[in-house]
C-alpha cells in the first residue's frame, strides 16, 4: 500500500464555516478561511494549471503554471490565499501563452524526450504541453548531464529529468515521515540530492511503499521493474485530462507495485 495523502480538500477548510467568494473568469466561487485560490478553485471544479501543487501537501510555489490575474497583477494561485471580492482571470490567451513559455523551459532545460521516457503517457509535463498547445520547445536545449541513481533495489532516479517541484521532498517530509530529498544548488546547478551519508538512493531510509517514490509527476523517479507495463494508448493522458479536477487521486491510486 502506498502511504496516501493524509488531508483531503474539507480538510483544508477552518472551523469557520463563513462562507466568502472570489469571483475565476466571472464565476463565483465561495472560499473557507484559510484556503488559497487554488483550494477554492479545485473544491468548485474550476481547473488552474499546476505542477508542483498537490492537495494535502505544504504549498511550493515554484513552478509558477499556476499564474494568476488578480487586478492586473500575476499571482501564484497555490500560494495566494484567497480574499473576499478579489476578481481573478485564469484562462485567458495571455496567461496560458505566459503557461506555455515556462513549460517549454522546462521542456529545454531538462531531458525530456517523451517517446523514450517510461513516463510517456503518465506525464504530468508532457500532458500540460498538450493542454497548452506547445508545439516545440522554442529555447535552446540545455542538454543538462545529471547523475542518474540506480542504487536502490527497487527505485531509480533520473535527475536529467527533474523539474524541481519539490513534490518528492514534501511528500517524503510530510506524508512518509521521512526527510529523504532535498534541492542543493542555484540556477542551472539546481538539483535533488539524496539524504543518506552516501548521498545514494540505496542507503536512505526510501522504501517502494513511499509516496514519495510515486508521486513524481515526470520520468525522474520511478519504479523499477515496472516499466511498460500499461501499453502506450491506456496511460493516465490518454483516458483522461490533465485537468481533470482530482485527477492526482486517480493517478496515485493507479501506480502499481513492483511486485503486481
Ligand atoms: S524528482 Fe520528481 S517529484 Fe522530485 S523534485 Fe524532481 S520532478 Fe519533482
Ligand atoms: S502550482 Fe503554483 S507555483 Fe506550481
């Protein structure tokens, strides 16, 4: 059993039970104390970008495909608590052309070459490069020469393919109890190190059961041994939208064990 998401979205909501609204793109939508826009998006079905923001998990606010108007100011919505009359545009040309620039820096500055990448399919990045449009990545290839981790016996590490979101190291932190990630570096020397006295996957305290081990939302960490499994044309995108509201659920509940 894979160790689960201990909030859900009530969880989030306070003791008051007030109720105020935000009004996404003209619709009006109540928020509870407490809540960010993004919290009180997704409770009311309405879909803004994200990739490093989970449900249950400690905000990041590093991948920034949540960009919001709020006034005609640009705001995280993960990380922008929600307040009372505030008039926000989502979807619109500019802010998903703005979404589709950052994207394909991400696509440039890591290895993301989705036909040899297990992921293909279940990749949250590849996924919202279809749901904006992209149609190349525009940059430069960085061509970024990673160390590759294949010590542990049953989880491997493609840090060429990280796109630094932090979700590894919360999910570690937060929901397995554990403290096995972290970020070392600036810049383009950005990268996740691994916390054991080797600095190797194999001697950290990480174990298959982990959500930390499955809920990377690219190539970067994955299961060993289970690769190919679920046949191109039967992944994760190719059932469903990347925004689908509580799509993550579906996928976590989805990832096979090792020994399946
Ligand atoms: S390994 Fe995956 S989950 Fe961890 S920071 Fe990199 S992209 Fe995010
Ligand atoms: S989802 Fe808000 S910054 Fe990543």
């Amino acid at each position: 059993m894979i160790r689960q998401l201990t909030l859900n979205e009530s969880d989030n909501m306070s003791a008051d039970t007030k109720q105020n609204t935000i009004t996404i793109d003209g619709q009006e939508i109540p928020f509870l104390a407490g809540q960010t826009i993004m919290d009180a998006a997704l409770a009311a079905g309405v879909y803004i970008p994200h990739l490093c923001h989970r449900q249950g998990l400690t905000p990041h606010g590093s991948c920034k495909l949540c960009v919001v108007d709020i006034a005609s100011k640009n705001a995280s919505a993960c990380t922008m608590p929600a307040v009372a009359g505030q008039q926000i545009s989502n979807n619109t040309p500019a802010l998903n052309e703005a979404r589709t620039t950052i994207t394909q820096m991400l696509f440039i500055e890591g290895n993301h070459i989705c036909p040899s990448c297990e992921k293909c399919g279940d990749c949250t990045l590849q996924a919202m490069a279809y749901h904006l449009g992209m149609l190349d990545g525009h940059f430069p290839q960085f061509f970024q020469r990673r160390e590759v981790d294949a010590s542990h016996p049953t989880v491997m590490l493609d840090r060429d393919r990280c796109i630094l979101c932090e979700l590894c190291v919360r999910a570690s932190r937060e929901v397995d109890g554990k403290n096995v990630f972290e970020i070392a570096g600036r810049g383009t020397n950005a990268r996740l190190i691994v916390n054991s006295a080797s600095g190797k996957l194999v001697d950290s305290e990480l174990e298959t059961s982990d959500l930390a081990a499955h809920i990377c939302p690219v190539g970067a960490i994955l299961i060993k041994e289970s690769g190919y499994k679920v046949p191109i044309g039967q992944r994760t995108f190719d059932l469903h939208k990347v925004s689908e509201i509580g799509l993550e659920k579906i996928v976590l509940t989805k990832v096979r064990q090792p020994d399946e």
